[in-house]
C-alpha cells in the first residue's frame, strides 16, 4: 500500500489488487481552494492546482508542473485507462498499469530520486484512481480549454477557476471491436457526424473505396479511405483502436506539437510514418538517460523497444499508425527476460 522503497522499477503485473480494493473503501475528502479548484486526495497523495501549476504532495515530498502540461497528460492517462507500461506525466510523476491495479508514483523513474532513495509509490485499485483523476480533469479544465486538442486550436488553463469543458473531457476514445465502419461498429466520420476536415489535412482525399460484397458477406467485406477517416481526428496524440484481429490492434493517431506524456514501454510498439514528420526522444525507460533520437519521415517504420521511454514531436499535424499487441502475457515475458526488448537485430 505504501511507498515500496525498493520496488523493481520494471513494470511488472503485480497482485495487488486486493489491497487496491482496500483502498477504494476510503472516502476521499474533497474541498475547493481559494482558486474556486477542487483538492483532491488519492491514497496517501493530495492534488491541487493554483492559477498556473498543479500541486502534488505525498508523504515525504512534493512536485508542481505547469497545470496545462499536466492537464494534457491527464487527459490521456484517464482516456487511455492508464494504458500501456507507464505513463510519465514528467521527469518525475506518472503512473505504471498492472491492468487492474495502477502505481502512481513520484521519482519512481527518476535517476536523482532513486539513487537519494526519495521515490515513493503506491498501488492503487483502478478504477478508483482513475475515477479520481477523472474528477480532477472535469474540474481542473476550465471553460475554452480543451486538453486532447492541439495548442493552436485551443485557449489556456491558466486562472482561477472558470467553468468546465465536460463536452472535451469526456470524449471516448475510439475502440473498434472489429473495424470502424462495419455494422455495429464504431461508425466512420463525417461532417454529418461533427468530424469535418482538420485545418492541416485540406488536401486528403475524401473519397471512399466502392464495395462489392457477395450476397451474404456484406457485414463481413469492407473498406474505407483510411487518410480521410485521419484527416478528421478532432484530438491529437490519442491512438485509437481501428482495426483488431486477435491481438493485433492498428491504433492511428493524428499528432501536432508534442506528445504530452513520456510513454515507458512494457512491449514492444511499431509505429508507421503515414504523413509529414515526427521526431522522437528516446531514452531508457528505468533511468531516462538518452538513448536515440529518431526522426520519422512518410514511409517510414521503427519497432520501439519494450525497455524504452519515448516522447514526439510534430512540427506540423501527423498522421502515425500505432501497432499495438494486447497480449496480456507480453509485460511479463520481457520484464523477466523471456523476450528480447527489440524485435529484430541488425
Ligand atoms: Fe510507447
């Protein structure tokens, strides 16, 4: 339940669900602050946010970060139930998903923290801490701004307390059970269904690929214009399930300015390059000492490591198709050796 000093930093499954659950018997005292915000409290951490930073405390320390940078990774964290591996919000506080069980932590990934032994973590119960977070980010978001939107197609968080922005922080994120647009699916988008052509991909191609099903298999055969379904993404830096077979999940994204997290892998991701450009930090996923950079051209295609942290960078808006494998064995089988962290050697 509390900080694991000496915790191994490798984002393996733990059994900790039982003492998540203990923890969602705990009520959470809420109260608002003298910015009109909400503190919030989530085991043994505080949050809070002033006009310009959010404010995170735990037993023995503290960290603040600029509120629209941690609004942005908030976003996602929430969006993507805590996605894969960890998700570092900065340098020092993110979470790790045991799928069912969530490490929040501070310093945990931290070089500086850990060799002064001031990292502290602590397993949650999920859905608890994700409901925190969620009621954070609905009260945090202030009226105009919208965290999963491109810096340039949005306002500022910065203020007291402002109104809310339920419309941009309750979206949910796209998850085709087999692909978008087949009956019962998620349906593709339109301008008939709010998703008209971003500013940056005027020049997609709208047109749809024609079908030809034989009688009896028209909810099976299907196609659709892939860059056009792209070219109206309203969110950025928000991989979306569109396509699963099996294990195999084609996840594209749309991607302007930086990605608002630090993603530390517990697999390996391909990513394909379908548009423009993005360039890549990449660093070790325990330390965050720089490992690569990487810069991604159309066409282009990299196996990030299951033992690496990674941060993008778009100049301009991107379109990047994410591989993701939702093997749940897979974070097992590299946290022990069972598999190399790179799928090929050269
Ligand atoms: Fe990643």
């Amino acid at each position: 339940m509390l900080a694991a000093k000496n915790r191994p930093a490798a984002a393996i499954p733990c059994s900790g669900v039982a003492r998540g659950k203990h923890m969602a018997s705990k009520a959470q005292s809420i109260k608002l602050n003298e910015h009109g915000y909400k503190v919030l409290t989530l085991g043994r951490y505080s949050f809070s946010r002033d006009e310009y930073f959010a404010h995170i405390r735990w037993p023995g320390g503290s960290h603040l970060m600029p509120v629209d940078r941690f609004l942005r990774a908030l976003m996602r964290d929430v969006a993507w139930n805590f996605f894969y591996g960890i998700v570092n919000f900065d340098e020092v506080f993110g979470t790790v998903n045991h799928y069912g069980t969530v490490d929040v932590f501070a310093g945990l990934f931290n070089a500086g923290y850990r060799s002064q032994n001031k990292h502290f973590v602590e397993n949650l119960d999920g859905e608890l801490a994700r409901a925190t977070f969620s009621q954070m980010l609905e009260d945090w978001t202030i009226e105009g701004f919208d965290p999963f939107a491109a810096p340039e197609e949005t306002g500022l968080p910065f203020g007291p307390k402002r109104g809310n922005n339920q419309r941009a922080v309750t979206r949910k994120r796209v998850v085709a059970q087999r692909m978008v647009g087949l009956k019962d699916d998620t349906p593709v988008r339109t301008d008939a269904n709010g998703y008209t052509v971003n500013r940056q991909f005027a020049d997609v191609a709208q047109d749809e690929p024609q079908v030809h099903a034989e009688p009896g298999f028209e909810d099976e055969v299907h196609a659709f214009n892939f860059f056009a379904y792209l070219s109206r993404s309203d969110v950025t830096w928000n991989p979306s399930v569109c396509a699963v077979v099996k294990d195999a999940m084609l996840c594209p994204t749309t991607e302007e300015f930086a990605l608002p997290v630090i993603h530390g892998n517990d697999r390996v991701e391909w990513f394909v390059q379908l548009s423009d450009e993005i360039h890549w930090e990449i660093a070790d996923r325990d330390t965050g000492v720089p490992r690569a950079r990487a810069v991604m051209k159309p066409g282009d295609v990299c196996a990030m490591p299951a033992d690496i942290r990674h941060q993008g960078f778009s100049p301009k808006r991107s379109m990047l198709l994410v591989w993701e494998n939702g093997d749940a064995k897979l974070p097992e089988l590299y946290a022990t050796g069972q598999l190399k962290p790179h799928p090929i050697e050269f």
